[in-house]
C-alpha cells in the first residue's frame, strides 16, 4: 500500500490510495454480471458518476457500469466511497440518492482505479475533465490561455492499450473542436495496430453532456434532448442505437449532426453564448446601481416578450467548471487546429469579463461598509459553492469575493447547505443555517441563491429571531424584502447587487 493518502471532500474520511492493480476485484464483478453489457466511464467527477447511476438505471437495457478514476490524492476518494456505499456528490436531487441505492442492490456499479477495466467494455464513456489554464494582469485581465492536451491525450492511450476491437468509444467530455478526428481517433488506431488489432472495426462517437448538478440533476441526463455524431455513419448508428437505452428519446428525440466537429462545436458555442449573455449583464448592473434602478424590475419586465426571455439578472459571478473555460475552448481551437488568425474575441473577453464580476461584487460590498455609520467587523457568507442546490464549488466567483473580503475583515465565517469542506481554500463550513445564525453577525451577504434557504420561510423565520444589529447585502438578487423583519429597508441595512440608491 502506497502513503498517499487522499480525503473525501463529501465525507472527510482518509483513503489509503492503492499502488497495485485491481484485477481480482474486476474479474469476480464482470463474471457476477456475465448477463449484461459492460459500460466503462471513464472520469468519476459530477458527470461520470451521474452518467454512471443513469446508465446502471437504464429501464431499457441492463447494463453493469464500471467506474475509472485516478488512484490519486485528489480523486481516489471517489472510488473508495462508491464501492462502500457512499455516493460521492452532495446534491439537492434525491433521484441521485435514490439511483445510487438501486446500483446498490443490483450490485452493477463498481468504481475501479485499473484501465484494465476498459478491456472488458462494450461501452466506453469519457468523462474526464479537459482544463483551460488561463494566465492574468494585475487587474484581472486575460493576458493569454491555453489547453494543455497531454492529461487528455494519456486518458484515451489508456483506452486504446485496452479496448476491444469493436469498441464503441463515446467521448461526452467537452473538448475543442476538432478533438475526435485530429486527437482521439489516430491514438485510438496507432494503440489497436501496435497491439495488432484491427483497426476499421471501432465506433467513434461524441455527445455532450447537458448535465445540470442542482435539483434536477438526473433528469437533466436522462429526461432531456442530446445532441450526438460519430466519425462516421456506422459510429453514429452505433451511438444512437446506445443512447436510446438509457436516455428518455422518445419524450426527447435525439438530433443527430453531421461531423465530430459539429457536436463538439455545438457545445462550446452553447456554453460560448451564455457566458456572453452573463457578461452583458454586467455593465448593466453597474449603470442600474448608479442611475437608482432597480435592475430585477427591469429585467422581469423585459423577460415578458418571448424573444427576450433569458436576458440575466445580476449576480456576483459565473462559477463552475463551464462557462468560465468552453469559449477560451472554442477560441484555442479555432486557431491552433484550424488557422483562424483571431480567434473568438467577443467570446474571449465575456469570460475576462464574467471573471471580473466577483471583484466588482466585493467593491460593492465593501463600499456599503466602509460608510456605514457605525464600524462593522463580523462577516457571515450564506452560500460558497457556485451555484442553487449544488456542492461543487470549483470556480466558484464566491472563492474569488471570499479572498478579497478577507484581506479586508478578519472575521469571516461561511454557510453552506451543500458544502461540509471548502476545498479550494480548506475551510470547513457550517452546513446548518440555523447554527449559523445563532452566531453573532454586523454583516450577512447571501452569496449563492439556494433555494433552500426560503423552504417554508426558514431563513426569514431565522432572521428574524436575530436580535442584534445586522445589515444584509444580497448579491445574487434571492431575498423579498417585504419577507424581511419590518425594519429591514432597501439601502438603509438591506442591499442587492445590480438595484440603485434613488436619493430622495
Ligand atoms: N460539471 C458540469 O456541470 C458539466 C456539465 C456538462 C459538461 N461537463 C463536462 O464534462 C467533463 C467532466 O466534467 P466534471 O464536472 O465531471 O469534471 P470533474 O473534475 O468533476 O471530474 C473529472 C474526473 O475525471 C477524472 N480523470 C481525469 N483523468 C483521468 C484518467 N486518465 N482516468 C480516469 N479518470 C480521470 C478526474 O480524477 C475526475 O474525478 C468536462 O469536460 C466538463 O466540461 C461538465
């Protein structure tokens, strides 16, 4: 046994990372499922563990479902919880719980650390993550970015020094366009020859994920519309035929497109055009904050006409894993693997932008306390992952204010309902919001809009039991005021992001 250890950000527990192979383990699995297909997923993060529990509860298809990861530090964790019952996501959907216990009882997941996993699959799945690495000014712009393809590029040698022949490969991780053809396929070729393996008899498809890890996580998998290709005609029959046993086609029709590159495309620009339309809210808010608008009204009533209806409101950020990378994605690859002199430069700057917004919410915020009448010190966060009813708190804009709010205040505590372990900064959150605001607080500033923070009123109820002076700034547009205490009153101790001061 190795002495890397590596800790469950879900549970904390410690896991000794294994340094030998895992083949006995893997044998007696594949034999007690002889009857089923076998479905390796490659990548145990928020989408192959989900994509794993849909698959192993496909009503179509019996299908046993083995898990790869790393046995590393940072993600070893994952398979030691799965394969002890303990589902490695915090979610606010119970379908993520209630999939993870029927896995249980069918006994047809396992979570493995061997590749040698991949030569029993009829089915393999990436899910693997591809990051951008992005370097900055002093002031937060984007002085260049990159993605770095090696990690990448030994995930799918893995796949190629294993696989079956006959193989379908469907890669949903998100990549830059061009990645199946240019990248994926002559790796999985050069592996199949050097094994002297035929070489025509592999499925090459891509279908990207619309995964949504808050309240309908599973359905946002299994009950809604995919866009899928293949490297060639056999491919993407190939893909279909599989996708239609696991997720709902018949409610929701899959469409099938033309080439890899155009499903690769296709998600990067979906991602590409919610990140600009993020970044366009943002001028916006500062001029509503500083004409007296109150920019919610605005946009609520905009939103009436249909062609206008998912302009943003405002907020302290764009977080997660997507939107803060798939347009410098797309851009990489319009240059590196097709010669576009330019890149994407509206695309590139909405995410310097959005990647600014935490720094424009904490000068917000600051400004409110530093000419408040009376000095306040003590700080409470409501919300530090980066979105509603999520526990992922990678990239999240809230990390970013949290740094900067605490070069300024020393006291700072943090709630999370979906948070135990902030990992990023190694901070241990408070999950209970009743516990929380027992403590005595001058400023609370809801950060994430959780919608569970307004189950049967609880945190207006909580608020409300307070019974010193706080002030409440609200940077992500959740709380009603008319909900609040009576004394709470817009601008004088209670304050949103993105609504002006109209001076009387
Ligand atoms: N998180 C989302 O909401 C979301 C939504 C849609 C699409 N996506 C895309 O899906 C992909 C995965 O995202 P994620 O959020 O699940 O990432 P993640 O970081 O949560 O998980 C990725 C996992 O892959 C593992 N991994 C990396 N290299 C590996 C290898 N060689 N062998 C085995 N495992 C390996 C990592 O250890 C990690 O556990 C990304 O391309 C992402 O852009 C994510």
């Amino acid at each position: 046994m190795s002495k890397i250890k590596s800790i469950s950000t879900v549970t904390g527990h410690i896991y000794d990372v294994p340094d030998n192979n895992d083949e006995d383990r893997l044998i007696s699995f594949v034999n007690s499922n002889n009857n089923k297909k076998i479905v390796a997923i490659q990548g145990l993060g928020f989408v192959g563990t989900a994509m794993s529990l849909v698959v192993a509860n496909s009503d179509k298809n019996e299908y046993a479902v083995l898990g790869v990861d790393q046995a590393n530090k940072e993600s070893y964790w994952k398979i030691a919880e799965i394969n002890s019952g303990i589902c490695p996501i915090v979610s606010s959907d119970p379908l993520l719980y209630e999939f993870f216990e029927s896995t249980r009882q069918k006994e047809n997941f396992y979570a493995t650390h061997d590749p040698k996993a991949f030569s029993y699959a009829d089915v393999i799945i990436v899910d693997i993550n591809l990051d951008v690495t992005k370097i900055k000014d002093n002031s937060g712009n984007l002085d260049s970015f990159d993605v770095p393809m090696t990690g990448f590029k030994k995930a799918i040698e893995l796949i190629g020094q294993e696989c079956k022949k006959d193989v379908l490969i469907l890669i949903e991780t998100t990549v830059p366009p061009g990645t199946c053809q240019k990248v994926v396929y002559p790796i999985i070729v050069e592996n199949l020859r050097s094994r002297g393996l035929e070489t025509d008899k592999f499925k090459l498809g891509h279908s990207y994920e619309r995964v949504m890890p808050g309240p309908n996580y599973m359905n946002s998998i299994k009950n809604f519309y995919r866009v899928y290709s293949g490297i060639n005609n056999k491919s993407a029959n190939s893909v279909e035929k599989f996708l239609k046993t696991v997720i709902s086609t018949d409610e929701y029709p899959l469409t099938r497109l033309k080439t890899t590159e155009s499903t690769e495309m296709a998600k990067v620009l979906e991602n590409s055009y919610r990140a600009m339309n993020i970044s366009f809210a943002i001028e916006w808010s500062r001029f509503a904050e500083s004409s007296g608008v109150d920019l919610y009204e605005v946009v609520d009533a905009i939103r009436l006409r249909p062609t206008h209806a998912n302009l943003m409101y405002p907020g302290i950020g764009v977080g997660g894993y997507c939107l803060t990378k798939d347009p410098l994605m797309a851009s990489w690859a319009s240059e590196k693997f097709f010669g576009l002199k330019s890149g994407l430069q509206s695309s590139v700057k909405a995410v310097e932008n959005n990647d600014k917004m935490p720094s424009y919410c904490f000068n917000f915020v600051n400004n409110i306390i530093q000419n408040f009448d009376k000095k306040l010190t003590r700080i409470g966060l409501l919300g530090v992952a980066y979105g509603p009813g999520i526990g992922d708190t990678r990239f999240s804009p809230v990390e970013d204010f949290y740094n900067r709010i605490s070069m300024q205040f020393e006291d700072i505590k943090c709630q999370d309902p979906y948070v135990s372990l902030w990992p990023e900064l190694n901070l241990k959150i408070e999950t209970s919001l009743e516990s929380f605001l027992n403590r005595i607080f001058d400023v609370l500033i809801v950060t994430t809009g959780h919608r569970d923070y307004l189950k049967n009123n609880s945190i207006y109820e909580l608020i409300s039991k307070v019974d010193q002076e706080m002030i409440i700034i609200d940077t992500v547009g959740l709380l009603d005021l008319k909900k609040l205490p009576k004394h709470y009153s817009q601008n004088k101790n209670f304050y949103v992001l993105g609504v002006g001061h109209k001076k009387d």
